[in-house]
C-alpha cells in the first residue's frame, strides 16, 4: 500500500515510511492513553470501550480508503486518537478475575493478538487488490479498482462493528463505585416495589413479621450501638424455635460453616439507596501522586522497554526477510514473509496458553516469570545475523534458525503479559486501575511510536552502512536494549500479588476478608442415636481405626461439669461441654474485639442466657424427642438470643475410599491483625474465607456420588515465603488436619500423628483439641514440602472434626 502510495520512493526506503505511518498512531496513543484510563475510572469501563470501538471502525474505513501518504497518517491518527481500550481491558480483567484465575485470564490478552497476528497478515495479504487478485468475483468493481486495500479494512471495520454491538448488548460495568450504585439502585427499587405492595389492610399480618422472622432465625436486630441492660433483658426474653425440615446432601456439606441465622444487618444494607452508601477510599481512585511512585514507575518503564522491544522486532522481522541477501536480508517472497509471521503467531499462542499459566503458578507469580523470559527475549535478536549467514548457505539451513528464533521469541514474549500482571498487582487500589494502565498505555504507545521507526531507520541505516558492524548494528543495538531490560527487571518488587486484593499483608488471604464484625457465633453438634453402648466416654466409638484403639488406651475425659454429666444428652453428644464452652468463648473473644457491637458477657441477660442449665434445656426442648442420629447447629446472636436447628446426619466418607483434597491456590498472610486472628480461631458467620477457597479448587463438600477426580475439599496454608517448605498447613474448610508420619521417614521414639500448629491461623476443633490432650496427636509445624515428602514414603492424610470423626483424604494437584 505504501509502494502504490509513494511510487517514486526506492523500494528500500520504504521501511522508513511504514515506519513512520505506525509511529504516529502511536505518538497520538500515548498523548491520550492515560486521558481515557482516568476516564474510565470516573464514567465506567464499558462507555470507554465501546466509544473505542466506534472510533476504531470508523479509522479503519478510512485508512482503507486513503489514496496518498498524508490520508494514511490521517487515518491512523484517529486511530490513535479514539482507541483507549487496551488499557482499559486491562482494568476490567483485574476487576474481574482475582490471584486464582488472573494468571489463565490474563493469558488470552497475548493470545487474542497473537491469533490477529494470523488472521490479520492473512485477511490483508489474501483481499488487497481483490480486482487483480480475484479478477472472477471483484474484477468488474470499479470501486475496489480504485480503493484496492479497503477491503481488508472493510472486514477489519466489521468485526470492531460487531465487537460494539456484543459490547452494547451483553457487556457488564466493572468499575467498583458504578457496580456498587447500579446495585444498591435495584435494591431500592425493590425495597419500594415491596413496600408498595403494603396497604392498612395488611396491618394485622405486617405486625406478625417480626414473630415470623424471628422464627425462622433472621430476627438478630440492627444495632449501630452499645447496647443497654434493658436491651438485652428484651432480647434475651424470646425463644428458639426449631427448623425441623432437612436438607439436601450438598446443601448440609456447604452449611457447615454458615451461620444459622440471617444478619438483619447484611439485608439492612442492601436496601439503601445508592445516596446513603458513600464511597469509601478503596473505591476512589487514588492521587496522581500516588501513582507516580517510584515502585509503579519502574513496573511501567520497564513494561514500556518490554513493549518498545517487541514492537521493535515485529516491525523489522518482515522487512529483514524481504530485504535481499546482498544487502544482509533472506530475499523472502511475500508468501515466505506471511509463513514466518503465521508461525510466530502459532507459536505465541501455544506458549502463552499453556506456558505462562504454568511458570506463573510455580515460579509463585508474574514477577518472577518476567525476570526469567526476558533473557529469551534479548537472545532472540542474535538470531538475526546468523540467519543471514544460513540464508547465503541455503534454504533449509535458513528455516532452522528462523524455527529456533521464533521459539526464543514466543518464550519471551511471556514477558508482556507477565509485566500486564504486575501493572496491575502494583495498582495503589481497584478504583486506580484505569490510571495505572493508562499511564502504561501512554508509555506503551510511546514504545510504539519509536520502536517501528527507530528499528526500520536503524535497518535501513544498518544495511546501507556495511563498513559498521557488518551490517548487524541493528541487532546488537536490540540485543543490549533488552539486556538492559531484563537488568531493571531485578529491581521490580512487590507485583506477584495485588496488595488491594490482601490488605492483610503480600501473597494473602485474610479472614478479615469480611469488612464487618459478624452477629453470630454457633458450634455444630453430633447427636447419636438414642441406643445403647454410645456415650460421650467412649469417644473411640465415633473414629475409625487407628485412632479408634488408640482413643480406648488413652484416658477418658474426666472433666465433664457435674450438670453435664447427668444430662442424658451427655450420653448422645460427643463433647457437649465444650461445645457449650465455645459460644461462651466466642462471645468473649468477639467482645473484646469489637465491644461496640458485641456486649461484655459477664451482663446479666447474656450471662444468664448462656447458662449451661438453660443451654441444656434449650436442647432437650428440641432433641429430646429424636431418637434418630442428627447433625445439630446451636448459634447464639450478641443478645444472647439462642437458636437450635438439626438436620439428617450424612454418612462420613469412607475409609478405605479416601476422597480428593487440592492445596489452595493463595495462602494466609504471615502476619494478620487481632480482628482477622478473632475470627479464623472461632465458629463465626465470618466464613467467607472458606468458601472462596473451595471456589478457587472447585471443591464440592461431598462424599459421594460425583465422578472420580472430583474435589471433596481444600487445604489452607499459611504464606511466609516463596518456597513450599516456608508454606504451612493450617486447617481445611470444614475440619482440622492431621498427618499420619510415615512409617519408613519417623523413628520409633517418634509420634505417629501431628497436626498444624495452633499458633497458625485455624479453628481449634474439638476432637483435635482432645486428640491432642489425650496425647495421641502432637502440634507442630508442617510444611507443605513435609507434607508432600510424608505422603510420597507412606504417610497417610487424614481431616478431623467432632461432627464426623476423622477420615482419610488423597492429595491431588
């Protein structure tokens, strides 16, 4: 298109007016690269995106129908001018995805370019010129006579049509602060349907709601205050009821660490209006200053490098093949060019979709990948001289080393979108990410704009001045370019995980993940059926072997309260003392954390309330007429408000069948705050930790009746260290952990069971409580490299809790 534009230009000069044509897209991008960032995280990601699309169809077009040189720069400049969105797709990936999933995500960025690095070099070499080309279909057009390379643009403007109408049409806000808005706007509007729907007529009925909510356990008032002594004699006055209607196997598995009752609260503040629900910091975009520390600065600059490398290679790799061998090319015809440039995309596309995701997980994180593939990166522009030595030697020799190349190229290309990762891990906050990508557009496009026409003018400059270097300053200008890159790299810090995703600390998940103080504690009991030869003495009747025998050597629990001990529930619940024990001191706990909400438990309504007398017969109300076995749930709110709630007793997973357990995917932070400490080490509604880490595994809590291979649970750990011997294991998401020692790696002097440290972040279970003072369980750390060690030479995984005893698990990645 250039050579028909500027006939009078020497065919190798070209280079420097191709090169000139892309700089200026570029230039025009980076001057308002960070204009439609900024933007984006004031009006919404999704208006930013479509107005690009339009700008692009509309450029496109008319690039296709540009007859001179300054019509192309034109068209490019709108181009330029209208495009923010690749910024501004990174911002919505980082909404959207999290450290489970934004490696795979993130994959497909690269990967969508690279698939146009095929599609495109062969739309625009298969339809230029269609007249000539395709005389049979296009050979009477006088319209594609004259405008012989809009075609190509036409289809390209098409798909950017098409990608605004599927953006229009199906396309989600994720900007924070309009997500937030556009959701407590529908809960208004439904809280006034509701309250429409009310008339005097209804009074009578409207006056029984507080006695129904309250009866299906979702009465616990709202309270933003201290509350008073007569508060809690009111509260303190109403009765449990029982839910006696049972629930499916998935949906008892997935309760067992919910809460019984419904925080008033919670549904309290999904009903205001958007007015009264301001904006807090983390969803403000955060000070221009702020972005420009020296942290970010050096993520985004070397992003740039990254950038002004590659575009610096993709820019000079067809006119180096094109070039004639006399003057330092391979004398490629176009249908060479179109082969090597299809293979590179071929092979981008296989690295980045089962490479990257790959090295990212065990290398621990996009940082540590980009400083290892920029080497590939650097080396790749040494092919370049030795291809030209295998050119003037033969075909094939030529084609093998372009083949290494390409594979050096797409090993480095990794380095683009590990350093898109760390842009987006570096981000002061989630409501700055269109700031943040918006700068590294500007810098990005500013690489763009030097790398075309500094590398095609060095080409050029290099092939017409022989006597320097031989002609290879170009390449050895790139190569300690890229060098230098991968020297910056080394000083990136803190970007393999997104500190506005952890605020507990670096590469974490903190239990404070929930941002309010539960209103609930509860503890979850098994009661036996009613028959003889089970009681709460003979605690080995509830464990398979081996624990079963050991548990009948070992001393008996001789701590039971006298009141306890002759309550017949005795004989059916397993550890009902503590269980009893553990509202009592999850309330104190709770109070000495968040005393405004939680009220001290030595106050007379809450004291009286939790009296084991009256637990007691709180639970022979309920369950005394059962005879059958059932999973019961006890939860008491900050009034001292007791519910009781049981449901059918599952079956435990069997023990000659041991079901999957996978690692999570993030670990704990190394160091969390008294709040999050609170709420890991007692059974609270704050369980929100445990369900995002089934998510992140795909676990399913049950037992049976899923296909082989399907994950029954998952493993916590605790992060302190990059290395999974500085990884360790804390607790499941339903029971503790004990690993049974390997029978090869232990000594005989040494325990045969141990189980995670109870200085880590975990619920100290019951029966790992009495497993442990019974002194058949020892505490101590266990890596997860021990664990792994342990279980290659023998060692046995098992997860226990009062509820089901203990069974064996199978570890599988």
């Amino acid at each position: 298109m250039l050579h028909d534009n500027l006939p009078d230009v020497p065919k190798d000069q070209i280079g420097y007016y191709a090169g000139l044509v892309e700089s200026l897209f570029a230039v025009v991008q980076f001057l308002t690269g960070m204009v439609w960032g900024s933007l984006s995280d004031r009006i919404g990601r999704k208006p930013v995106l479509l107005i690009g699309l339009a700008g692009t169809f509309v450029s496109v077009n008319a690039f296709g129908l540009a007859k001179s040189f300054p019509a192309m720069i034109l068209a490019r400049a709108i181009n330029g001018l209208m495009n923010g969105n690749i910024a501004v797709i990174k911002s919505v990936l980082g909404e959207l995805t999290d450290d489970s999933n934004q490696a795979r995500a993130f994959t497909f960025l690269p990967l969508m370019f690279a698939i146009g690095s095929i599609i495109g070099p062969a739309i625009g070499g298969t339809l230029s010129d269609p007249a000539n080309t395709f005389p049979h279909w296009f050979g009477r057009s006088q319209f594609l006579k004259s405008y012989p390379y809009w075609l190509p643009c036409g289809v390209a403007g098409l798909l950017n049509l098409f990608g605004l109408l599927v953006g229009f049409l199906f396309l989600q806000e994720t900007l924070p602060s309009k997500v937030k808005a556009a959701a407590a706007k529908r809960s208004a509007d439904a809280a006034s349907a509701s309250a429409s729907l009310s008339s005097p007529s209804n009074a009578a009925s409207a006056s029984q709601t507080p006695r129904r909510l309250q009866e299906s356990g979702q009465a616990t008032p709202r309270l933003s205050h201290r509350l008073s002594e007569p508060d809690l004699v009111r509260a303190s006055l109403s009765r449990a009821s029982s839910k006696l209607s049972p629930r499916a196997l998935e949906s008892e598995f997935h309760a067992e660490r919910r809460p019984l009752l419904q925080n008033s609260d919670e549904r309290v503040s999904h009903t205001q209006p958007a007015a009264t629900s301001p904006i807090t910091d983390e969803e403000k975009p955060a000070a221009f200053k702020e972005i420009f520390k020296p942290k970010i600065l050096t993520v985004l600059f070397n992003q740039a490098l990254i950038n002004l490398i590659n575009v610096a290679y993709m820019s000079a790799l067809p006119l180096f093949c094109f070039t004639p061998i006399e003057k330092g090319g391979l004398d490629f015809t176009k249908q060479d060019v179109g082969t090597i440039l299809a293979a590179n995309g071929v092979l981008a596309i296989f690295i980045q979709l089962f490479l990257f995701p790959f090295l990212e997980k065990r290398l621990g994180g996009p940082q540590h990948v980009l400083k290892r593939s920029l080497p590939f990166m650097a080396s790749t522009f040494l092919f370049f001289p030795l291809a030209h030595v295998a050119a003037r030697l033969g075909r094939a020799e030529v084609w093998t080393v372009l083949g290494a190349m390409l594979v050096f190229k797409s090993i480095g290309g990794i380095s683009i979108v590990s350093g898109t990762l760390c842009i987006n891990n570096v981000a002061p906050n989630r409501a700055s990410l269109g700031r943040v990508n918006g700068l590294g557009q500007s810098l990005g496009s500013l690489s763009r704009a030097v790398g075309p026409i500094s590398s095609t003018s060095l080409f050029a400059w290099s092939i017409t001045h022989p006597q320097f270097l031989d002609g290879q300053l170009v390449w050895i200008a790139f190569f300690l370019l890229a060098f230098g890159t991968w020297s910056m790299s080394l000083r990136i810090r803190d970007a393999n995980k997104a500190a506005w995703r952890h605020k507990g600390g670096q590469a974490a998940t903190d239990a404070a993940r929930s941002t309010s103080i539960p209103r609930q504690i509860f503890t979850t009991l098994r009661l036996n059926a009613d028959q003889e030869g089970i009681s709460s003495g003979r605690l080995q009747d509830h464990f398979p072997e081996p624990f079963s025998s050991l548990l009948a050597q070992s001393r008996a629990d001789a701590s039971v309260p006298a009141t306890i001990a002759a309550h017949r529930l005795h004989q059916r619940i397993p550890f009902l003392a503590a269980h009893l024990q553990r509202l009592h001191d999850g309330f104190e706990a709770l109070h000495q954390v968040a005393p405004d909400v939680w009220p001290d438990p030595s106050l007379e309504p809450v004291k009286a309330a939790m009296e084991q007398s009256v637990l007691l017969a709180k639970l022979d109300g309920v369950l005394g007429a059962i005879s059958e076995a059932k999973r019961v749930r006890v939860a008491m709110d900050r009034c001292g408000h007791v519910e009781v709630e049981h449901f059918a007793l599952s079956p435990t997973p069997a023990v000659d069948a041991a079901v999957s357990v996978r690692l999570d995917t993030v670990g704990v932070a190394s160091s969390l705050s008294r709040e999050a400490q609170v709420l890991m080490r007692h059974k609270t509604m704050a369980r929100k930790v445990y369900d995002e880490a089934r998510e992140h595994v795909g676990a399913t809590l049950l037992p049976a009746g899923k296909p082989a291979g399907t994950c029954f649970d998952v493993l916590l750990w605790q992060q302190e260290g990059e290395a999974e011997s500085q990884r360790y294991l804390t607790e499941s998401s339903i029971a503790n952990i004990v690993l049974e020692l390997s029978p090869t790696l232990r000594d005989s002097s040494e325990v045969r069971f141990v189980t995670p440290h109870s200085k880590r972040p975990l619920l100290p279970g019951l029966a790992r409580q009495e497993l442990v003072r019974r002194g058949l369980v020892q505490e101590r750390d266990i890596s997860i490299q021990e664990l792994r060690r342990e279980l290659d030479k023998g060692g046995r995984l098992w997860l226990v809790n009062a509820l089901r005893g203990a069974w064996p698990v199978a570890l599988v990645d």
